[in-house]
C-alpha cells in the first residue's frame, strides 16, 4: 500500500480537496497515522466517512444516503 508522498493511481469518481494544517497539528497526525499503519489519505477519508455517517447514516451500495 502506498505512504503519503507515493504516487498512487487516482481511482475513478473519487474528488481531490486540500486542506492546511499548523505543523504540530500535522507532525501529530504523521505520527498517528504511523503508528497505526496506515496513509494520511485513508485515516482522513475514513474519518469522514465515520462522521457522516455519523451525522446523516450509511450510504447504500450505490453511494446514495
């Protein structure tokens, strides 16, 4: 699997966002995702995921709430 600053395929119907970060706000999120093993990229997505979830419930197999 791919760490953050390798180039990965972009998968299609997936969308691109940035977002800024003070740098101990960003050193402590490297070191989470280190220790648990896994992308910037993927901890931040399933974050998302887990809080609309959250908020709105699962989307269904289609990707429609």
């Amino acid at each position: 699997m791919p760490k953050s600053g390798d180039s990965a395929p972009i998968a299609r119907g997936t969308r691109l966002i940035h977002i800024r970060l003070n740098a101990e706000t960003h050193r402590r999120l490297r070191v989470a995702t280190a220790e648990e093993d896994v992308t910037i990229q993927e901890w931040v997505a399933a974050l998302v995921e887990r809080e609309l979830d959250r908020r709105h419930g699962p989307k269904d197999r289609k990707g429609r709430l």
